[in-house]
C-alpha cells in the first residue's frame, strides 16, 4: 500500500468512527431514557399542574390518594410502567381494570381531570404514565407519606395486559416465596418488599378478599380482638357482591401513610393473609420489626423501592405514544 493509499484508508476510518459518534449522540438526543424534570422545556408547569389537580381532588374525595398510591404497583409491575391499566375494555380487548387482580381499584375518573388539566396547558405533551406516576408521587405526600424526586419520559403503551396480570400481581393469599419472588424479578428486595406493603397502611380490603380467614372456621393466627371487629364487618361467609363491605386496612390510622401497618401485624391484625405471612416469615420480619419500630426507616426504604418500581421497563424517546385521553390509546389514521 502506498503512503497516499495508507493516508486516505485512516482519514475513512476517522471518519467512520466520528460518523457513528454521531449518531450515537443524536440517539441520546432522540431518547434520553428517563430523567428529572423531562418536561422542563416542553411543559415547564406540568408538575405543579398535576401537584395542584391531586391536591384538589383530595380535598373532595381522600381516598382518590390511596387509588394514585395503588395505580404505581397495578401498573408498574406488571410488565411496564405504560398507563396500561388505565386503559378501558374495547370491543376486542379486556380492560386490566375489569380482572379480579384489580378487585375495588377506583377513581379511575378522576385521572381523566388530571389529565384534562394538564392537556389545557400543554396539549399532546404529557403521557398519562408519568401521571400516574406523579399522582401516586404527590398522593403518597397527602397521606403523610415521605415526597419522593421522580424521573419522568415515560411514554403511553397502546395495550391492555390483563391476560398477564395473575402472572405478575400476587393475590391475597400468595406465599411469601412468590411474592418476594415477584418482586425480585423487578429489582426490589426484601426490604423494599416489606416497606412497599406498607401501603396497606391505608385504605380498605373487601370481605371477599377476607372471608377466608373467617369462615368456616376463624384463622387462629388471628388477634381475638380484630376477628370480632372484622367479623361485625364481614358477617356473611359469602358476601353479597352488591352490597360494599369491606374492613379498613388500618384501624388505627386509616387516612395515614405510617408504620403503625408494622406494629398492626406483628400484633396479628394484618387483614390479608400477605400482610400476616410478612410479620410471621423469618425472611421478612426482621425488616418489619425494624419499620415498626423507625418510621424514618420505613420511609426511607418506601421510597427507595417507590422509586424502582417506577422505573420498571418503561417505555421512551419514539416508543409508544401520548395518550389524549387515558383511559382509551390514540386512533391511528
Ligand atoms: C403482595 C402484594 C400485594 C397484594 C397481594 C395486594 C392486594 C391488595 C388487595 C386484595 C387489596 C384490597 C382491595 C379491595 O378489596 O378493595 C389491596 C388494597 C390496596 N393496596 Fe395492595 N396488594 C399488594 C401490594 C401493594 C403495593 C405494593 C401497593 C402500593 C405500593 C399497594 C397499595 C394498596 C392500596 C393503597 C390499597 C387500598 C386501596 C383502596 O382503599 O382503594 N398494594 N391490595
Ligand atoms: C386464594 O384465594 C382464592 C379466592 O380469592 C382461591 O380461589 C385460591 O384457591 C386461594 N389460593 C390459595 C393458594 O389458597
């Protein structure tokens, strides 16, 4: 090879090498992945809009922060944090919203005012997965709960997973090897587990999913006084499934993300008998013990797995789309 021949073959190869630079920097220009503050320069106001809309709706209704809180492990652990479960039943396909995985989930209305909001200000910008995110972000704030940073880019899936859902959501009953199990498949181990259970510090669990423990025979696991609170509440072995029955999670501090859930199970008054098996399983009581006893440690583990949950397989950069409306994916022309 000649020297001129040798100059031209380099000065190719640099070339190459600096084009494919390129192009890898415009792909990180296309997708960033997910990031704080993604619509900084897009919706500058969409954090605060979504903050103001959670707050509002609070006021009206409590329990629409403990459905924010509950939307961030329906639909982030299954699979992908892409609004899927927001998505209503169309004439081929079942809404994850209807499976029994998704049993006494509510407000999904009030996502659509949410959303509705933040479309008037910035139309077609901002996907309902970083809403739901957020709201369970914020929600988690209005229950008492710790403020947890974000990222956001989460772009809108165009399917409903309601064929996956057993596959990914424990049931109430699961043993607790599955459900550590479950979550580990997701990042989160067992003391991310053990605080993200601690979300039944608020809300409500329906007889159906409790009648188990009383009928025929009442769970000798159970704190004598809690059967006799749960079976006033849960009189019926099979419960009438028009009729709204249902025992509060916490009885203590029903409206408040703490760790009295902690100190209600190690008592034997956890109502599903997942919240029993973490205080009873030798692999996660040590970690219960220790959230009851420091709320700073409960919190500070809640965010951590809130925040890996979040971020499970999300969809970005050109993948997927900006829903205009929750609850149905966009029309394609
Ligand atoms: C092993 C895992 C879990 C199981 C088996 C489970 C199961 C359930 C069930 C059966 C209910 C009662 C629904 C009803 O009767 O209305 C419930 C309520 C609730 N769950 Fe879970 N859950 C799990 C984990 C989580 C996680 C990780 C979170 C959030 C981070 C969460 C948040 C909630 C909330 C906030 C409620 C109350 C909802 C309301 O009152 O509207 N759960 N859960
Ligand atoms: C869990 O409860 C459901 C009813 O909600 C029942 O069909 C199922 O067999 C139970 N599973 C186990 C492992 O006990």
């Amino acid at each position: 090879m000649g020297s001129k021949s040798l100059f031209l073959f380099f000065a190719l190869l640099c070339f190459s090498v600096s084009l494919r630079f390129a192009f890898a920097d415009n792909d990180e220009e296309a997708d960033p992945g997910l990031v704080m503050n993604f619509y900084k320069d897009t919706c500058p106001q969409a954090e605060d809009i979504i903050r103001e809309q959670v707050r509002l709706l609070y006021k009206r209704h409590k329990n629409t922060a403990f459905s924010w809180l509950r939307n961030i492990f329906h639909d982030c652990a299954v699979e992908s944090c892409d609004a899927s479960l927001l998505l209503d039943s169309t004439r081929r396909t079942l809404s994850e919203k209807e499976m029994d995985r998704s049993f006494g989930m509510r407000n999904f209305r009030y996502i659509e005012d949410i959303k509705e909001a933040v479309e008037r200000e910035c139309p077609g910008v901002v996907s309902c997965a970083d809403i739901l995110v957020l709201s369970g972000r914020d929600g988690i704030v209005a229950l008492g709960g710790p403020y947890i940073p974000l990222k956001t880019g989460r772009r809108d899936g165009r399917k409903s997973r309601a064929e996956l859902l057993e596959q990914y959501l424990p049931d109430h009953n699961e043993s607790m090897s599955v459900v550590l199990e479950r979550f580990s498949a997701i990042g989160i181990d067992t003391p991310g587990v053990v605080a993200l259970l601690g979300a039944h510090s608020v809300g409500r669990t329906h007889c159906v999913k409790l009648v188990h423990r009383l009928y025929p025979e009442v769970d000798s696991a159970l704190n004598p006084q809690h059967v006799e609170h749960m079976l006033h509440k849960c009189p019926d072995a099979i419960p009438d499934p028009k009729a709204v029955q249902y025992v509060r999670n916490d009885r203590g501090t029903p409206m408040v993300l703490d760790n009295n859930y902690y100190r209600n199970i190690l008592d034997n008054k956890g109502l599903m008998l997942v919240d029993h098996q973490l205080a009873v399983d030798k692999r996660t009581k040590p970690f219960v013990k220790k959230m009851a006893k420091s709320q700073g440690y409960f919190f500070k583990e809640f965010s951590r797995a809130i925040t890996i949950l979040s971020e499970n397989n999300p969809l970005t950069g050109t993948k997927g789309e900006i829903r205009k409306q929750c609850n149905v994916a966009n029309k394609h022309h």
